[in-house]
C-alpha cells in the first residue's frame, strides 16, 4: 500500500460483535469511542454486524451511535468460526476501506483481529487502553502527519506504557477490552443507513464443523456489572480468609473479586480476576484488601469512582490511586468495618 493510497480509506469502523443474535457490550462501548474518534476526524461511524438473520439488530446499534451498518448475512455465519468471520471481516475491509477498524478484545475478537490484520496486511494495536486522534512523524517524515490513531497500551508485562501509530497501512486497527471505553447514551428511535454485503463464502478445509455447543451454567455475578467490588489480593493470605471479604460485601450489597495473585494460588476462579490478564472494572465503590497495586492490576481498576485501600504496607503502590487508605491488619480492619456498615445499616 503505498502513502498516496491511505487518501482513499476513510471513516471509524467497529465490529458488532454478536453471540445467539444478541448483541455484546463491548459493541456500544466501541460505538461509543468511535463516535469521539470520528468526530475529531470530521467522518462517520460504521458498524460491521456478521452473523446470520441479524438484520434486526441495526437499529441497536443506530442507537448507541452507528451513522451507517454493513450487514454481512449468511448461514454459514451462524455461530462464530474464525475462516467464515475473518473472510467476512477481511472483505469488508477490502471493499469500503475504513481509516480505522476496532475490535472488541473477547475472546471472539483476540481470534478474528489477528487474521484479519494479516489478510488487509495492517498492523494491529492489541489490548489499548487509550485511543486518540494525533499527530505523528513517521521515520522519513519531514511534517507530522495530522489525523492519525495514537493507540495506548500497557508493554513489557505492563511495566511501561507503549504509544503505537500505524502511519503508513490502513486500517489502523486497535483491539479493547470490555469495560475500558463507555459506551454513550441510547437514542431511541435513530436510525442508520443499512448497507447489506455478502462477499460469499466457500466452505473449504479451514471451515470448521461445529458438532455441539454446550453452554455452562453459573451463579456466579459478572464482576464487570457490580456497582461495589470487595477484591482481595495475596494478603487477605488463604481462600478460607476471603469469608472476611465476602461477609463485608454481603453488608453493603458488594462482589467480592480478586487480584491475578489469588487466581494463581487456586483460591478464586479466573472470571472474578481484576487487571491486565483479568477483567476491566469501573465500579461506583471498588475495596483493595490486602492487593499491593502493581500496574497490571491498576489497569484494571483504576477508573473505578472511589477506590479504597487496605494494606499493612504504607508503600505499596496502591495507595498512590486510592481515594481512602488505611494502613494496618486486614484481618482486624475488615471484620471491624463490616460490623460497624451493618450497625450503621440495620
């Protein structure tokens, strides 16, 4: 792709990810950045939605703040499966040419984005916890160039923060997590321009055949959704201890979660898991008990609205970001606390 060619691809796309024909939050929340994107770039926001008889999900998506929805309809797109997706996402790309493409970092997207990068031959920023338009000198550049995709993300294990840019192939494309960006406000009743596209697809050998889908049965409340977490991290010390933790959440309406430490140890499962490797979280109320604050789990909660934090080390880093510390024994500041809320509460 040559420099002069990068005129020609315009507007912020985002892939609508969709599972048994129901949208997943991460698609609002990527409509949601693109709508900021697109405005500084003075373009449109386009929703890619694949799958088969979704047509009826476009008006949800108009009114999280797509302008336009490409459809991609066809059975063999029924349940996701990379060949048939990556073709309808690589196609679609090839044929409307977007400046930027952004991907939901599920499990769904860490599959598809990769292939599809490497078919439009593009780079791709995994992981961004910041997107923003810029500008930025290429090697070789004499100006700046203006209107590019700065792509943030944690790097080297998450010790530093690495800014990408892509100047010179398009589509910029970028992958985020759930529950980094926020999605804005439903307007019901908009509208979006539909444009159906199907590039046909060819069953072959990379096709695979689904025999069963077997779906797990949980009780457990999805973290992400919880206005108060109790996380505890390696110092609440056993997963016996954690009873504290679930008994103060229990006073105050809470979740209990957890840093990558406790999931390491087999204490708590991995979908309670908050941080880099884990869950991106942005509750009204987040309690850090006993977790030290290193930068991967501070990425996953961070943009919490009030952090409170409780650990007998007065250094640790997680003090730097809390609202409220208290320094001393979790083991006799929690159950004191939690008596107190529930006195206070009765």
């Amino acid at each position: 792709m040559n420099k002069m060619g990068l005129e020609q691809y315009k507007g912020v796309y985002v892939f609508a990810q969709q599972v048994d024909n129901e949208l997943s939050g991460i698609a609002f929340e990527l409509l949601g950045k693109a709508n900021e994107l697109a405005k500084d770039l003075n373009t449109e926001v386009t929703a890619v939605l694949v799958g088969y008889e979704v047509a009826s999900l476009a008006d949800e998506l108009a009114a999280y703040g797509a302008d336009k929805v490409i459809i991609v309809d066809d059975p063999e797109l029924k349940e996701y499966r990379t060949e048939p997706y990556a073709h309808a996402l690589a196609s679609v790309i090839n044929e409307y040419k977007p400046d930027i493409m952004l991907v939901g970092a599920t499990a769904i997207g860490r599959d598809l984005a990769p292939r599809v990068s490497a078919r439009v031959a593009t780079g791709l920023t995994a992981d961004c916890t910041v997107l923003e338009i810029g500008e930025f000198k290429a090697r070789g550049d004499k100006e700046p160039r203006q209107g590019q995709l700065l792509m943030t993300r944690p790097a080297f294990g998450g010790n530093t923060i690495a800014t990408i840019a892509c100047p010179n192939h398009r589509p910029q494309m970028a992958t985020v997590r759930p529950g980094v960006m926020q999605a804005q406000e439903k307007v019901e009743g908009a509208k979006a321009e539909i444009i159906n596209y199907n590039p046909g697809f060819t069953p072959n050998n990379k096709y695979v055949e689904i025999l069963d889908i077997v779906k797990e049965v949980t009780d457990v409340v999805d973290i992400m959704d919880a206005n108060i977490l109790v996380s505890g991290g390696r110092g609440v010390g056993s997963a016996e201890n954690f009873k504290i933790l679930q008994d103060l959440a229990d006073v105050i309406g809470g979740v209990v979660s957890c840093s990558r430490a406790v999931v390491d140890n087999g204490w708590l499962p991995k979908d309670l898991q908050v941080g880099q490797t884990g869950k991106t979280v942005r509750p009204n109320v987040y309690f850090a008990i006993g977790i030290s604050g290193a930068i991967q789990h501070a990425a996953g909660m961070e943009e919490s609205d009030i952090i409170i934090a409780i650990n007998k080390d007065e250094t640790a880093p997680i003090f730097d970001i809390a609202d409220y510390g208290i320094v001393g024994d979790l083991n006799k500041i929690v159950p004191a606390l939690t008596e107190a809320l529930k006195a206070e509460l009765a």
